[in-house]
C-alpha cells in the first residue's frame, strides 16, 4: 500500500499532466492555426447518431394498383449526419438539435412498372395539378393564364394536334409563361376504336408538332375523352410516354356554375390529384378559387411532371431542412 507521501506525489503528477494538456489546447489556435475542438463535440455526434435512424422516413416504391393504375414512387429522407453536426456543434451544450436531411430514391419507379395508365400522384405527397386538355376554346385562355400567374401557379396544357398546328402562336404563349406542354392525340378519336397504326399515328403526329414548333421534350399522353385500351398504352410506352388520366374531372363542358366546381374541387381533393379542365368559360371563372381552394386544404400546386416525379416538397414539410 502507497504512503501518504507516493500518493501525494502521484497527485500531483496528474495535475501537471491536465495543467500541461489544457495549456497545449490553448496553444494550438497560435502554434498551427486550427482550433481547438468545441467541448461536447463528441456528445453532439453521439446524439445525432443515436437519433438518425428514428428520423428517418423510407422511400415508397412505385406499384401497380388494380383501381388507380400505376401510383409512382415517393422518396424518403435520411439524416445526413456530417452536415447536421456542422450546424449545431457550436450551439451551447443540451440545445435541441436542428436536422439536415438528404432524399434517398425508391427501388421501383414510374419507368420500372411498364404500360399502365396512371390517375393520381403518391397519396403521401402534398400536391396537385391541373391538366389542361385544349382542343377548343383558345377565347378563354388568356384569362386562365392570367390566373395561374396571379397565383404563380404552374399547369399542364395538353394539346390536340390539330389544334396545335391552327395555333402555334397560342401554344407558345403558353409555353412561355413556364407551363408544361403535351400531348393529347391529333384529332380526338377514340383511341380504343383505332387499329394499330392509326393509333401510332394520332399520337405520333402530336408529338412530332410539340417537337417541331415548341422545341417540347414530352412525357405524358393524355388520350381524349379518357377512351384508352391496352395497345393505346403500350403505344404511347414505345414512343416513351406514359398515359396519363384524371383523379377529379370538372365536367366543365356540361357549363356548371363556377361555384360548383370550386365546392368540388374544394372538397373533393387530396394529395396526388390531377384535376382534369378545359379552357372553358366555366373553368375560367372557377380557377381562381379552386387554386384558393387547393392551397387552403395544404396542397401544393404544379404540373403533371411535379406531381408525378418521387421528389418530396421541402416547402410543404416545415422544420425539415434539405440540402
């Protein structure tokens, strides 16, 4: 057993080591140019690292639903543990760690499930959209336009080829104020009733207009009058479009009351709706609150595209940071 005396003396060695340590940290700032790190550097990883797997949200794969078609995927988050240490390690010690996330990719996606027509968006994600199928009524679209514009809001405009080609000047007008365009056949034939290559040909010719006079690189077909079959769908797949349908139809040919639509609308949809329109006098009064409408019941707005793509919407998910 140590004296009194080693143990003092063995004291005070440790002291001098501490002393000694704790100077050198105090040095090292004017000896190298780095600072020292940060006391509680470790626990402030250490609880990142113990939370992240609790925070995380995993990705949704795209499926084929014997109702709704084909639903796409929806990404997943995963804490990126480096950069969420980066914005908190010098916060003072037991504040409430703010979380950097990064988007991680399902294993199936739209282009993993083949020719099946598609009605709706992920259920999970917050969004909406209006398609916008034009083959008459060009008197009502400036005021359409003018209206998504006010609400900075973003549609996609289908276009009926021989429409399209009358007015060219009309469609780039629309293209120009950011919106999305595609395709919805040449001369709104029933697609189900047409052999192959007639078929081929009423979707190829549209596209090849979108291509020629809008310089568009298309996804989405959109069949008239929603009369679509099988081959109609392996169809438009060959030419690498998806076909796309409606979740809520306005019906807005019928000429109902602005106020109905906005009522069903209104109440009517949810997340991953395509809210199927026509530039018509009904629809030109009604936008303005079904807009209002979507917003109101947390909805965000945009194109076909946006809402089918599997990539989350930051905007609609407070508190989450992504980088």
């Amino acid at each position: 057993m140590k004296s009194w005396r080693q143990r003092k003396g063995v004291m005070n060695e440790m002291f001098q080591f501490k002393r000694c340590y704790a100077l050198a940290l105090c040095a090292l700032p004017l000896i190298t140019g780095f600072s020292a790190p940060p006391l509680g550097l470790d626990a402030v990883m250490t609880r990142i690292i113990e939370e992240a797997p609790k925070k995380r949200i995993p990705p949704v794969d795209a499926r084929v639903d014997r109702v709704w078609g084909a639903i796409p995927g929806y990404n997943g988050l995963d804490v990126d543990t480096e950069r969420t240490y980066e914005l908190n390690k010098n916060k003072p010690a037991g504040s409430p760690i703010q979380y950097v996330y990064n988007e991680t990719s399902p294993s199936v996606n739209l282009d993993n499930l083949g020719a099946e027509p598609i009605y709706s968006g992920n259920p999970q994600k917050p969004m909406a959209a209006f398609m916008i199928n034009v083959a008459w009524g060009e008197e009502f679209i400036p005021k359409i336009l003018d209206t998504l514009d006010k609400h900075k809001v973003k549609a996609t405009f289908f276009f009926d080829g021989s429409w399209l080609k009358k007015n060219v000047a009309t469609a780039q007008k629309i293209g120009s104020r950011g919106h999305e365009l595609s395709n919805h056949a040449y001369s709104h034939k029933n697609m189900s009733q047409l052999s192959k290559s007639q078929a081929l040909l009423e979707i190829s010719k549209t596209e090849q207009l979108l291509q020629t006079h809008l310089q568009v690189k298309n996804r989405w077909f959109a069949p008239p009058s929603g009369d679509f079959d099988k081959q109609t769908v392996e169809i438009a797949l060959s030419l690498k479009l998806n076909t796309v349908l409606w979740t809520l139809d306005t019906v807005d040919w019928q000429n109902p009351s602005p106020q109905s639509l906005i009522h069903k609308i209104g109440t009517k949809a949810g997340n991953g709706s395509l809210i199927l329109m026509h530039p018509t006098r009904s629809s030109s009064l009604a936008l303005d609150g079904m807009i209002q409408a979507l917003q109101h019941k947390g909805l965000h707005i945009g194109t076909v595209s946006d809402v089918l793509s599997p990539k989350r919407i930051p905007a609609r998910e407070p508190g989450l940071l992504t980088p």
